[in-house]
C-alpha cells in the first residue's frame, strides 16, 4: 500500500481518481515517477492558464528568490505586490476604465467569496444573497451557502442559510424575481446581493448569455443589491478576454478572483471592489495572515504580460476553434452528444454520470487527465492549459473522442 492510501484522510478524491505519482511537469504535460507522460486538460481546475512550470513564470521567481525578496508580509508593502498592483492596473483595469480597488485576502477563491459576501451584507445592511442553481463558489461556511451541489452542502454540519438559489441563464426567472421585489406585500425583499459565475464550471460549463446578463445586473443596480461576479474559475484569459464578462456590457461591483491570478500553483486571491463599496471597510477588519503572497504576486505580474497585447487572447481563440473543430466529427456521428463553453473551457455532456466517469478512467489510462463536473459529474470539462500547443490539444483531443467513442458503444 502507498504511503496515500495508509495515511492520508478519507478525504483525497483526485489521487483516487488519476492513481499515478507525479513528478515533473511542463507546460501541458505532467510526468509520474515511472516516467509515464499525460497530457494535461484539468490545469489545476484552473489554476495553469499559463501552463506547469511556465519558463518566465519561474524565471522570474527564481530571480526574486536568489535577490532574498520578501516572501512572507502579511499585508504590508513590499516591491512584488507594488509591481503587480502597477501592472494590474494597467494592463486589466485601467483600459476598461474600471476603478476598482484590490483586496487580499487568505489566497485561496473561497476566501475571496467569503469577503465578497460579507461586504455586501455589511454594505446593504441585508442578510439575504441569490445565488444561483448549479453554481460553486467554495467550501467555507459562507461561501458554502451559496454552493448549490448538495453532496458538498452536506457535509456542513450546521444550516447553510441566507443565501437563495434562482435559475441560471432564465429570463422569466428574474422577471419572477423583479415583480417580488416591487410588490411590498410579496413577502420577498431585495438581496443584498446577486453572485454568479457567468459561465458555471463545476456545475457543468452552463454558459450566461450577454442579454441575461445584462438583465441580472440591470435588476440588481434597480434593487440596490450588489452584484458579485466569481471569476475564480473562467478569468484570467481562459474563454478568451481577461474577464468572462469583457464586451457584454455589465459593471460587477465585486469581482472575485483566485486560481489563475497567481498562476503558477502558488497560490492568491483577490477581490476587485468598487470604491463606494470599497469605503465600507475598516482597515484589518477581514485579515488572513496569508494575504501578502510576494511569490504569487512575482508570477501574477508576469501572467500580466500576457494580456498587454492582443496576441494571446487571438491564440486561445484560434485553439478553441481548432477544439471545436476536431470535436464536431464527434457530436455530428452521437446526437445526444452536447458541448458547451466559451474559449478554451468546453464541456462535453455525456448525459450520464457513470459513463463520464468511465471516459475520464479510460481518457487516464490513454494518458489524458481530464475531469467531469456537473450534475452527477455527466460533464466531460476541458480546460487545458491556455498555452498548450496545439500538437497536445490535437493529440489529447484524439484520446478524448477515442475514449467517448468506445465507452459510448459499449453503452449503446
Ligand atoms: C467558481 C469558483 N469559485 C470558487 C471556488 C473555490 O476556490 P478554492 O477551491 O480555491 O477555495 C472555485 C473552485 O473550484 C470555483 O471554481
């Protein structure tokens, strides 16, 4: 028996799933320690937009480690985070005109949520937040509430209140919710706010479109609820614009990010906070004590550069086309066959839990890392690194619609 199965908790879940050692790792490919090499469409739910190991990623941390840069303050100021506060401002919030603030917070999405929703409520003087049905926002208790997946809920141990779940992407759902609003006998009052993602990853890649979207947001400013986008997962570049949101017209007031904002596996979070909601905030008041991660912010400045010309975004659209373009054979030959996302995170609905979960074993023992999400875990969800050449998408893609293929016959 490993040294996983006789000591580590109940609880390890992709260890059970991907039963390999992993050693090394570049770019989209990881190696295990028998030198086995898997291509790499999970990126650490998120977290490698730039890809494992990403050579100026590391060379530039390795420069801040070999000058003995600050690794650990808190909250104070250091030269990594002014570089990476400059360089977020003006490569992200300056050219859309956004005058948002930064918070830290402890580096992981969740926390960033938690601090979302207690400003809002601190801000609205109202309890209540919309969530919505599908959604994941994390594994804290706040956070948690507005998790909609009720295997996680569960394991709480105490009521998840204060936060409703509506209808994703369902415009009749927020007439629904509007005309409550308005009529003071409805028994329902306005949220102190409306938190989303535009497009739900775990909840099996169900994409918000731009007229919803606006709608939603037009709701909450009539309300005077805050609206929260969790760009935890699908920010950061990954459905090709730096935010899901670019170019459809809506202004969050919040916007939580974690993941890909640090980039390379060490870990940050950040909300971006409007200044009116901003000033309901006293210094110290949500801390953390790892909120000051230099390391991160040394790699994040560097993710930066990515975004300081067109080229990038253009590649992830070229390689979601080039993704759709090899899958529709696929979906043209099984009609009960579904894809859905935006940019390089597409998810594949297979209608079916169990047979996901054969496809991802088989994608495994192809050498594919691959994970399902969605109810009952029916949805395949690609997304790849956001660098991955397209020789490894072309080639993790063939293991992907082998694998779809064999399984699906073996159902039929
Ligand atoms: C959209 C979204 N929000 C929040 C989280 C929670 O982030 P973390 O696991 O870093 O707490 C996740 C994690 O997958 C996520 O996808």
């Amino acid at each position: 028996m490993s040294i996983f199965e006789q000591r580590e908790s109940n609880i390890r879940a992709y260890g059970r799933m991907y039963p390999a050692v992993f050693s090394t790792a570049k770019n989209a490919r990881q190696m295990d320690d028998q030198g086995r090499e898997y291509i790499d469409f999970f990126a650490g739910a998120g977290v490698l937009n730039f890809g494992h190991n990403n050579p100026r990623m590391k060379r530039a941390m390795i420069e801040y480690l070999e000058q003995d840069g600050v690794l650990h303050s808190l909250d104070m100021q250091t030269t990594a985070k002014a570089k990476f506060m400059q360089r977020f401002t003006d490569v992200i919030l300056a050219p859309r005109n956004m005058p948002h603030r930064m918070q830290f917070m402890g580096p992981t999405g969740t926390n960033a949520v938690e601090a979302a929703m207690k400003l809002a409520r601190r801000a609205t003087g109202r309890h209540d937040i919309v969530a919505f049905c599908h959604g994941f926002h994390g594994m804290t208790l706040g956070a948690l509430a507005a998790t909609a997946n009720q295997y996680f809920r569960g394991a709480a141990g105490v009521p998840l209140l204060h936060v409703q779940h509506a209808e994703f992407g369902c415009p009749q759902t927020l007439q629904e919710l509007a005309s409550r609003y308005r009529d003071p006998s409805s028994g329902v009052t306005p949220p102190a706010a409306f938190l989303l993602e535009v497009i739900q990853a775990e909840g099996g890649v169900n994409v918000a479109d731009a007229a919803w979207l606006r709608e939603l947001a037009a709701l909450a400013k009539a309300v005077g609820s805050v609206l929260i986008v969790d760009e935890i997962q699908v920010g950061c570049g990954r459905t090709g614009s730096y935010f899901s949101f670019d170019g459809m017209g809506i202004e969050p007031d919040i916007i939580c990010l974690a993941k890909g904002i640090g980039g390379v596996g060490t870990p940050m979070a950040m909300n971006l906070v409007h200044p009116e909601l901003d000033r309901h905030w006293s210094p110290g008041e949500h801390t953390g004590t790892f909120r000051g991660q230099n390391l991160s912010f040394v790699a994040g400045a560097e993710a930066l550069s990515y975004f300081q010309t067109h080229h990038f975004m253009d590649e992830v659209a070229e390689k979601a086309l080039l993704a759709q373009q090899q899958l529709q054979p696929l979906l043209d030959a099984d009609h009960s066959l579904q894809l859905r996302g935006k940019g390089l995170i597409l998810g594949l609905d297979v209608g079916d839990g169990e047979r996901a979960a054969a496809i991802v074993k088989r994608c495994f023992d192809e050498g594919l890392i691959i994970a399902s999400c969605g109810t009952g875990g029916r949805v395949l969800k690609l997304i790849p690194p956001l660098t991955i050449p397209a020789e490894d998408l072309v080639e993790g893609l063939d293991i992907l619609i082998n694998s779809v293929r064999s399984v699906m016959e073996a159902a039929a």
